[in-house]
C-alpha cells in the first residue's frame, strides 16, 4: 500500500474571461459621413488623407469614449470627372457618390458614303448587283411599249370613225368653220348669161359648205320697181327661191336718161361686216372690183375671204385681194343646171 505523502493540491479554477461581444458596435453618423468623403491624394504634406474615428473596444466590454476634438476645417474640393479615391484603410465598400458634372455630347460619326446595300467591307469593295436596275429598266420599257400599243388602238379607232363619218380624223376631231355666203345676184346672173349656162344655186351652196357650218345664205336682188309685178317671177329671185338663200330685195332706180340701175353693195357690205365676227369664213359671189375693201376689211377681223364668180367677169384686184378665189366657169359642169 502507498501513501501520499505529499499534500493534495486544489486546483484552481480559473474564471473565465469575459466573452467580447461578436459584433462591432455601429459607427456614428458622423463616422460613416467621414468615410464617405473623398480623399485627395497629392504632395502637400498629407492633407486630406483623414482616416475615419472607429471606435475602440476594451476588454472588459466597454466602449471607450471617442475623440471629439474637431479637425481643422478642410478646403472645398474640386470637381473632377475621375472617380473618387477610396481610403485603403477601410474594409467596407463605400458606394460612389453620384456624378455632378454635365455628359459631354456625343460626337456623331462621320457620314459613311456606302449605301445600306453596299456594306463596308474589310477587304476589297464587292461590285453592287445591277439586278435591281436592269429590273427597273425593263419595267419601264414595258410601259412605254403598253402605252404606244394603246395609241396606235385610239388613231385607228379614230380613224375609222372619221371614214364611216365621211371626213377625215381631223376634220372628225375638230369644229367644222363656220362659213357665211353672199350673192350679188344681178353681177352672177348677167355673167352666165354671157356664157349662155344657168346656175343651179343649190349645188353651189352644197359645193362651198362641204364639211363645213352653214351660218348663212344671203341672196341681194334687185326687183321691178311696178308693184303688180310678182316678186317670185322676177329675173334675179326666181333662180334663188327654195335652194336655201335669203332674199334681200331692192328696187331699181330708172333716171331720165332710161338708163336703171339696182345697186346692192352697201346693203350687202353692212351685213359682212356686222356677222364677221361670227363667221371663220366669207364667201363673196361677185366680180365687182368696187369690194376690194370690204375684202380687207373682213380680213382684218381674222376671218378668211372666198371670192366666187365667173372668170372673164371677175375684176383683177378683187381675186387677188381675196384668200381664195373659185372660178364658176371651169366648174361649170357640176354648178349649171
């Protein structure tokens, strides 16, 4: 058996050192607004480098009192476009105050000469396709020979109704002219009776309006001046009643000599001149080269001149002051009776 002889020690029992707390108390307002501001590195001596108060922690679990003593006041810093600086001292992420100066505006690119269907391209330029324009070009070929095909159709078109008509397109196309005719009957009648001939005044009238408007006929003849002679029976009316002739009549003048004498032209020069202006064309039945001024006249107004009478009784200066001049005598076949 063994004893002990050596005293028992008691153990000591040592207490437990008090557990700090696990979490870090919040910083102060002040502490997390000195954290934020930006530092400003340079070589005068350290300024702006100021680290932020961070709060000491005893081991008894007590915080200790911070520092209160003001710092000095610090210069405003100037705006800069580079990011601030974030003291490499601080473990926690600090979040970028936003920017305050102005975006400067984008500087538009340059213009590219390329067209959308020609791309730019690393190496050599591809030749544009002419696909497009060779179609284009055709279409308009199409169209034009379409629209040529179409008037050729409307020419023909009216060109047969200008021969079912009896007339030519373009007499079908435009207003027919508008003819007035006038007849110095004793001058007409007393030449073709030296030819020996009668004229047929209806085929006369026929003949100088073909595809033309007949606006109107005037006959001027003079009649006996004894009352119980008929009008209808006398030498220069009878050959124009019923062929579509107006008669405009007027006496004979006998003189002492014997002579008589029936003179119808300032009748008959009145009445051109007032129906000119709505007439294209005056057709004159008359040799008497005293109506050479009425013709210029009647020419001054625009309106065309047609001098009608035999030749051998047809003074000179009245067929050439006319625009045109028809002979009875070498129509004689399809004018007499």
């Amino acid at each position: 058996m063994v004893l002990n002889i050596f005293p028992r020690r008691e153990k000591t029992v040592v207490a437990p050192a008090p557990a700090l707390e696990s979490t870090l108390p919040e910083p102060s307002v002040e502490a997390l607004e000195d954290r934020k501001r930006p530092t400003r590195r340079g070589s005068r001596g350290g300024r702006g480098r100021g680290k932020a108060a961070v709060a000491e922690v005893a081991p008894d679990g007590a915080v200790a009192p911070q520092d209160t003593t003001e710092a000095p006041p610090r210069a405003p810093a100037r705006r800069t476009r580079t990011r601030p600086a974030v003291s490499q001292e601080l473990e926690v992420a600090v979040p970028e105050a936003p920017s305050e100066t102005v975006p400067e505006p984008a500087v538009p690119a340059a213009r590219s000469r390329r067209t959308p269907r020609q791309p730019a391209t690393s190496g050599a330029e591809e030749v544009p396709t002419r696909a497009p324009v060779e179609a284009t070009t055709a279409g308009i070929l199409k169209a034009i020979e379409q629209q040529s095909r179409q008037i050729d159709q409307l020419i023909r078109m009216q060109e047969e109704a200008g021969r079912r008509g009896g007339g030519s397109s373009g007499a079908a196309s435009a207003p027919p002219a508008r003819v007035g005719v006038f007849v110095d009957a004793a001058n007409v009648e007393l030449a073709s009776d030296r030819l020996r001939a009668r004229f047929d005044w209806k085929k006369i009238l026929d003949m100088l309006t073909r595809d033309r408007q007949l606006v109107r006929a005037i006959a001027y003849s003079p009649v006996h001046d004894d009352p119980g002679v008929s009008i209808e029976t006398q030498r220069f009316v009878e050959p124009f009643l019923g062929k579509g002739y107006k008669v405009v009549t007027k006496p004979l003048k006998r003189f002492a000599d014997g002579s008589i004498k029936a003179n119808v032209d300032i009748e008959m020069a009145l009445d051109v001149i007032e129906m000119a202006d709505r007439l294209d064309v005056v057709c004159l039945i008359s040799g008497d080269g005293d109506f050479q001024r009425l013709v210029e006249v009647v020419q001054s107004k625009g309106v065309r001149v047609e001098v009608v009478a035999v030749g051998s009784s047809t003074a000179s200066n009245l067929r050439n002051a006319a625009d045109y001049y028809i002979d009875l005598q070498t129509r004689l076949k399809d004018v007499k009776v």
